[in-house]
C-alpha cells in the first residue's frame, strides 16, 4: 500500500447501528496514526492518536484499534445516533513531520 | 486558550489579485501546516514548518508561499490568484512528540472569480 485508503467511501445506517471502518495505511517508517471526525463546513476535530501496534482507543461509543505490522486501523462506533453523522477522517505519520490524510469514510446515521 | 486560530473567515478575490491568509497558534507548537481541501480529494499539504525560520513544501505549494518568523504564525500568501485556488484552507499546529495530536484551525473559503 502506497497511499492511505479508507473504506467503505460511504455508509448509510439506523439509530442504534453499531457500524466499523477500515483505515489502510503503508506499515513502513510509520509513527503514528491520527483519526479525525469532519462534520460539514467545520474544522476536522482530533479522535485519537496511536502509536503502537496493538493500541486500543476509546471515547464514550467510539473505540479504534491498531494493526502497525499489516497496516491497517478499525474505527467503531456503538449505537450509532444521528449526531454522529459525519466523515471520519484517518491519516498516517511516517519518519517525517507530515500527516497523508485518507479521503474519509462518510457516515449518515437515520433515526 | 484560543487554539489554532485564521483569518479571514471568508474572502472573494478576482482572478490576478494577491491575498496573506493568517494563521496563529497559541499553543507553543513547533509544527504548522497549511491545508487545502478538495472536493472528493480530502485535505492536500501545502506547505509546513518545523519551527521559526524553517519551511517546506507539501504536496501542492504551487502558487503560494509562506514564512515562519515566530512560533505562533503561519502566514500563507497567494500570489496572482487562479480559480483553481478556489478551496477551503485548513491552518493546523501539533507538538513536536510521536503521538501529538494536529489541530486545526476553523477554515478560511476562498472564492476566486
């Protein structure tokens, strides 16, 4: 993997869902990986930071996960309601000082 | 504690004209970046910095350029505006440490017509 990928590009769910994303990323020089909820004409808002392989993150009914030897990270939400609907943004830190953001998964949550 | 903070929040400028987005950071943070965003394309790099005095191109630095005279600003300047500058730019500042959080600013939308 070259670039960060992230999947599904979309996803409809209904209150109460519990619903996961996929945040591919290349696993060499890796430092870091940052994960950011995007609501519309908003500023990208900071989820977590992992560092280590195995991390595991949690805030409230938002939890990620880190896989730095196969390169990948999970995002879960619980119970999803519709005030969590927004793209969820995750990007790589290698070796250097900058972040290669993923183009996001947008989530629409119906009540 | 203001965070990342840019002005203008909004801005017209005609094709041919010259504008400085201000971005300040009260947070002491070594690290800023400049970000754009496309449509369908996520959040681009445009330009970075390391620390007073030191800068360096991202990903799209064509048709700007920035300075880093002290810690808390990160001015970015578009010389000769495109329409192709239309965009949202992102200001965003971090610490120095491996697991820092980046945090950004509110956004300033330019429109170039």
């Amino acid at each position: 993997i070259l670039n960060v990928e992230q999947s599904p590009q979309s996803l409809h769910v209904q209150e109460g869902d519990s619903t996961n994303f996929t945040c591919s990323f290349p696993s060499s020089n890796f430092y870091a990986l940052h994960w950011y909820r995007w609501e519309t004409a908003k500023s990208p808002e900071a989820l977590f930071v992992m560092t280590l392989n195995g991390d595991e993150k949690k805030k409230g009914r938002i939890s990620a996960t880190l896989n730095t030897k196969e390169g990948y990270s999970y995002l879960y939400i619980k119970g999803s309601q519709p005030e969590d609907s927004a793209t969820y943004l995750c990007a790589r830190r290698g070796s250097n000082y900058k972040l290669t953001f993923g183009k996001g998964t947008l989530l629409t949550v119906n009540p | 504690n203001a965070g990342v903070t840019q002005t203008p929040k909004f801005r017209i400028l005609k094709i041919g004209q010259s504008m400085t987005l201000q971005c300040t950071q009260d947070m002491n943070h070594n690290y800023m970046y400049w970000y754009r965003q496309d449509p369908g394309m996520g959040l681009k790099l445009i330009y970075y910095s390391v620390g007073a005095g030191i800068t360096d191109k991202g990903e799209v630095p064509n048709g700007y350029n920035v300075s880093r005279s002290t810690t808390e600003d990160f001015p970015l300047r578009l010389e000769l505006a495109a329409p192709s500058q239309t965009s949202v730019y992102f200001c965003a500042s971090s610490g120095t440490g491996r697991g820092e959080t980046q945090y950004f600013g509110p956004g300033t939308r330019l429109l170039v017509l």
